[in-house]
C-alpha cells in the first residue's frame, strides 16, 4: 500500500505545532482567570487543560521525530503564542471573546475530528496519542463552558453583547477551516494515510457540520446566547 510520507509529516508537524500553541495559549487563559478570581474548580479545569496541551503536544513531537521529522515544530516567532482576540479591550472583554472561540466552539468542535482521527489509526505512536487525546475530550472540552458559565453569572449583559457581534465572524471562519470541500479538491488522503491518524476533508466536513448542528449551537442557545441565529447570521464562504 503506497504511503505519501510527505504528506504525513506535514500533518504531524503541524499537530506538534497546534497543540504547543494551544498550551501556550491556554497558560494565559488560566492567568486571566486567575486575575479575576474565577472559581477554584474553573482555575483547576484550566490547569489539567494546559497540562494535557503540554503532553499532546511532546506526543505529538516524538511520534513526528519518530517518522523522520529533522526540526523543532515549536519553533516559531512568540508573536503566534498569545491570544489575539480583544486587543486593548478590558481582561473580562478578551476573556469572553477568547472563552466563546477558542475553548466554547473550538474545542467542542475538537472532540469528534480527534475520535475520527482515531477510528482508522493502527500504527503504534498515533493510535496511543489520538486515544490519549480522546480519553481528555471531556476535560479539554468541558474548560470552555465552565468559563462561559461564571461569565454569565458576572456579567450576562456583556457575554450578551459580544456573542451577538462576534458569534457569526467566529462561525464562519471554523466552517471555512472544516466545513468547505473546495470543487476542484484532490484528496491527497487515502487508505494508507489513514493508517497514520489522517482523514480525508470529506470526514472533517460530515464530523463538522454534525457537530455544530447536535452540540455547538445547541449549547450556545442554552447558555442564553445567540447560537443558532449567530449560525444564519454568519459571513458566507465561497467554496
């Protein structure tokens, strides 16, 4: 069974580096929180959070090593490294805005790709992380709405606000990430990328849309924000 091993290490290299920045980014989730004295059950949810990004990601890092990766994946410029979202805007502002895109959506939408991911893995070191990272869904997932919650409690009127004006560029950016399967796509993914803890776009795009549908928006509307007319509202992307 031909294997494009390029293809592979292009994907593991930038799992090294997505899960390196979600731990750094997390680590500074966890300082805000703290700042604003958020309670100690949601500080100890961040912690684990950021342990667990730490963990992914140097698993990540062997099992790209141990496929013939020669560099440092988690070498890149500090300026990728922090949260973007708010800039200038109050600790609770960013909080909220980082709370609603990164963690509600973002790692909500993370569970079922990873456990796709994992479905036809057999080789050795991918199998043992996707399971790993499946196995801390709960955790990483649940960091999220726990904020969320503590938000609406402190300031309802706020989380209010800046979900209605943000909820719908954030929706559309993650479906243009996941959800759009381009006309002229070739899938370069096949049996035996798969093998490697790869899936073709078409998986990334079932696994999307079924996930925004019976878990993100849903959970949004029940936090008493604007989930599924954020989703009607959202900038439309062009395949």
């Amino acid at each position: 069974m031909a294997v494009n091993m390029d293809i592979i290490l292009a994907e593991w290299r930038a799992r090294s580096l997505a899960e390196y920045r979600s731990a750094a980014l997390g680590a500074e989730f966890l300082a805000w929180l703290l700042r604003q004295g958020f309670a100690s059950d949601t500080l100890q949810l961040a912690q684990r959070f950021v342990a667990n990004e730490l963990d992914h990601a140097d698993m990540s890092f062997e099992i790209y090593a141990e496929l013939g990766g020669d560099d440092d994946p988690t070498s890149i410029q500090e300026g990728t490294l922090v949260i973007p979202h708010g800039f200038g805007g109050s600790c609770i502002e960013r909080t909220v805005l980082a709370c609603l895109d990164l963690y509600c959506i973002g790692e909500t939408l993370a569970t079922p790709l990873f456990t796709a991911m994992a479905d036809a893995t057999t080789e050795s070191g991918p199998r043992q992380l996707l399971e790993r990272i499946v196995a801390d869904s709960e955790t990483q997932g649940a960091l999220g709405w726990a904020v969320l919650a503590e938000l609406m409690e402190r300031d309802s009127k706020l989380v209010t606000r800046l979900a209605k004006e943000q909820l719908p560029n954030y929706l559309s950016r993650v479906e243009r990430a996941w959800g759009l399967l381009p006309e002229d796509w070739i899938e370069p993914v096949g049996p035996g990328e798969l093998r490697y803890g790869l899936i073709p776009r078409a998986r990334y795009k079932r696994e999307f849309y079924q996930c925004i549908a019976e878990e993100v928006l849903p959970r949004l509307d029940a936090s008493k924000l604007p989930g599924r007319p954020s989703w009607g509202k959202r900038p439309k992307n062009k395949t």
